[in-house]
C-alpha cells in the first residue's frame, strides 16, 4: 500500500526515450554502506588520457525513507528529487512510495506513434555538468513489473540529459538501460548517447533474479560519464555479477557540448507493448562528482 502517490500533469505532446539496450565485459566495485554517512566521500576512478585518475565524491543520495523525494545527502544544493513528465496524454505518469522505496510507474496508451516513448523518471535537478566534469551516477532497482512474459517493450533505465522538468524527445540525453524485448530477450544496452552501439544479451539466472514474481533480487545501475576523456561507462551489478559496457561519449564530449542538467533513473514504455503499464521500485539514487559542492 503506498503512502503518497504523485501524478504528473497530462499535457499534450512528446516523449522521453529510455528504450532498447547494450555489450560486453565483468568489472567494478561499488560503494561502500560508508557512503551513506554525511561527507564527501572518495571513489578512485582511473582514466586515459588527459586524466590518469580522478577522485568522485558522494555528493547527492536520496533513498526515500519517508515517502518523500527529499535528499539524505546533498552536497550540490539540489534539494528533493522531481518527477518528470513526458508530456504524452493518457501515459498516467505515477510516483508512490513503500517504506524506503518510490515506485515509478507509466502506460502507454493504444494507437500511440512508435516514436513516442513514455516514461516516468525521477530527477535530480537543476546539476552542471560541463565540459571537464566526470560524473557518476547509480541507483538501485527491486521488482519491475510489465509484459515480461509476453510482448517484452519496456526498459529500466539510468542517465543524464539536458532541460528540466518536462521530459521531451527533443532533450540531448545519455542513458543506459535493462531493457525486456519480445520472447523474453533481456539486454543491457546504452541506447542514448554513445558513438559505438553498445549493448548485451544477459544470461538467463541474472534474468530470472531481476524478473522473479516471488522473490525479485536487487539490482543496481551505474553510468558514468567522463567529459575529462569523453568517455562513458555502464554497469550492471545482480547479486555477485557485474556486467560493463563502456563506449565513446556523443554529445557530452570533453571539448564541448551541452551542458547535462538532469540525472536520474526512470522506466519507459517502447512500441512493443501497447496498451500495458511497467513500474518498478527505486530504493536508491546517488550521484558521484568530481565538481561542485
């Protein structure tokens, strides 16, 4: 039962994109349950280029512990994470809460256009992420519901882009996603904002852990976005297992492009699944810099 439910103002137009998905690789260590404390706390990320290493620091959480948006950690003066809103009648945008979880929710309605994705995202906004900034971002996922077993066409996903509030198709945006396609296919992918196409098949027990309808495991996304070396790095943690794709930066390169305004995870409805509904709950959202605060 949830305490609070947040709906997104229906308006008439486009869509965000959180869809499809990503290749190759094992890695990575995530942070620390010490990350959770006040403070700056470092994260080591090594690079190539211009940069041979660069410190993150926590310097954003919010992991909802009393059905609010409100942050337990924040460093860059954002304040409460923000519902977005795709702008697409009928896609019933929806935000409620369980006991350290928001639970985000969205439908697409019948005889939509393929090129409109709707999507519910949470935000943390406005962020100034430029040219020489390296974020990372990561949150953490428990029980997505949609047409798993049936049609596939709907993505969890993670990422940055520019503008604000109103989630439109038109925003530059870098994000990667678990994305379900038909006949059970379940891919990592980065779908926004790489050169390279980058993604990857996921083996059938990581799809069973994330996709269990009785004891659904957590799993954590991260993104990183490093505009020091113009380049991008997705992981994907389920139990023990750590699956990496990295590729070269679009849009937010390292000699120019736009600034990245908004970040946060979200889950998107693609053309596959008409007429149905995915939700999934977010116990945690963090973001890792080496600016600001």
């Amino acid at each position: 039962m949830s305490v609070r439910t947040i709906k997104a103002a229906k308006k008439a137009c486009s869509c965000l994109g959180l869809c499809l998905l990503g290749t190759a690789g094992l890695i990575g260590t995530f942070a620390t349950a010490s990350d959770a404390q006040s403070g700056w706390h470092p994260e080591i990320i090594r690079g190539a280029g211009r940069a041979s290493s660069s410190e993150l620091r926590l310097a954003y959480q919010a992991n909802f512990p009393n059905g609010s948006l409100d942050s337990s950690v924040d460093h860059l003066g954002i304040g409460p994470m923000v519902p977005g809103d795709p702008l697409i009648p009928g896609s019933e945008p929806t935000v409620s809460f369980l006991p350290g979880e928001a639970v985000v929710s969205i439908h697409r309605p019948l005889g939509l256009s393929p090129d409109d994705i709707p999507s519910e995202s949470l935000f943390a906004l406005p962020v100034n992420f430029g040219p020489g900034s390296i974020v990372r971002i990561r949150a953490t996922f428990i029980a997505p519901v949609g047409p798993y077993a049936t049609t596939g066409g709907f993505a969890i996903g993670l990422g940055g882009r520019t503008g604000g509030k109103d989630d439109l198709a038109t925003e530059t945006r870098v994000f990667t996603t678990v994305n379900v396609r038909p006949n059970q296919l379940v891919r990592l992918n980065v779908p926004f904002g790489s050169v390279e196409t980058r993604n990857m098949v996921l083996p059938q027990a990581v799809k069973d852990a994330i996709f269990s309808t009785t004891d659904p495991q957590p799993f954590t996304l991260s993104l990183t976005i490093d505009r020091v070396n113009g380049t991008g790095k997705s992981q994907l943690k389920v139990g023990d297992q750590v699956f990496t794709l990295t590729f070269t930066l679009a849009d937010f390169r390292a000699d120019g492009g736009p600034t990245i305004t908004a970040v946060g995870p979200g889950i998107a409805v693609n053309s596959n699944g008409p007429g149905q509904t995915a939700s999934v709950h977010v116990r945690d959202f963090r973001i890792y810099t080496n600016v600001g605060g």
